[in-house]
C-alpha cells in the first residue's frame, strides 16, 4: 500500500493541531501543518475577517498535497493538520502520493465557539466559524475517512483516532 497520509480535518477550533501531533507522535510520522503553507495573502484575507473562496484555497492545497507526495517519496508516512472542508478540497489531497485517510474531528457547535472565543494568536478569526460550518461537507461513504467525536482530553480523543485507524 507504500505510505499512508493521515489529514485531521474540520473547521477551526477543532483541536486539528493538537490532535495531529499527538498521532504524529504516536504513529511515528511527520506532522504537516497546513496553516503554515497558507499564502501570505490568504492569510491577511482571514485575519481580516474574510472567508477564503475556492480560488485562494487551490494552490494551498496543492501545496499540502505537494508536502505529503515529498514526505512519500522519502518513505515517511504524514499526519496533517487541514480543514480539508469539502469533497473538491479532499481530492486535491488525495491527489498526493501514498495513502491518503482523512479523520474529521467532531465537536459540537457551543464547543467550538467557547473554543474560539478563548483563542489567542492565531490569524483566524472566531468570525468566519460560520463560513466554515457553511462550507464543510460530511464525509461520503466512499471516502476512506472517518468522523471521530472529540472528547474534552486530547491524549483521549488522539487515542479514539489511533484505534479508529486500526494503529
């Protein structure tokens, strides 16, 4: 099967990064963060509060998917951290050498805004949840992923995505 790609998706305020970097280390792979290989552009447009439209996201998911395929090509397996919100998006990333699995991390609305409201430094904004929430498309059955619900503890929700992946 070569190398697998592990992309913990959903919309901000998840525990993407957390989540991802516990698995990363715990499966023994590299964690990509997707955040990081956003243009600069794309990034001032979502700190000033404007959503991202189909045309910004393409090349950024180019690049992650690039990112993975380097990865892949060395033999390493990944963990990446990335919305991956809808069908279209997911299949730029599985477009990426190897493997490619997506576990979207499910958290419940009022959770999600508590979580946004008490965070500091990063460039998006609590105010484009909603765009996000609009944007996002559920998993479809013949997508090789999987819905994981977030607990309150990472260590635990990290463990309930390693044995939803059968690690």
């Amino acid at each position: 099967m070569g190398v697998q790609h592990v992309v913990v998706m959903g919309v901000s305020g998840t525990g993407k990064t957390t989540i991802g970097r516990l698995v990363a280390e715990r499966l023994g792979a590299a964690f990509v963060e997707g955040d990081d290989l956003h243009p600069p552009a794309n990034v001032e447009k979502m700190r000033s509060g404007v959503p991202l439209t189909d045309d910004d996201r393409g090349p950024w998911l180019r690049l992650v998917a690039a990112a993975m395929t380097e990865h892949a090509q060395a033999g390493r397996p990944t963990v990446v951290a990335c919305s991956a919100l809808r069908r279209a998006y997911r299949d730029v990333l599985r477009s990426a050498e190897g493997r490619v699995r997506f576990v979207h991390l499910a958290v419940p609305r009022p959770e999600l805004d508590r979580r946004l409201a008490g965070r500091r430094g990063h460039f998006m904004p609590a105010t484009l949840l909603e765009s996000q929430l609009a944007t996002l498309e559920p998993l479809g059955d013949d997508e090789d992923g999987l819905d994981v619900p977030v607990t309150s503890v990472p260590a635990d929700t990290a463990e309930a995505v390693l044995q939803a992946l059968g690690a």
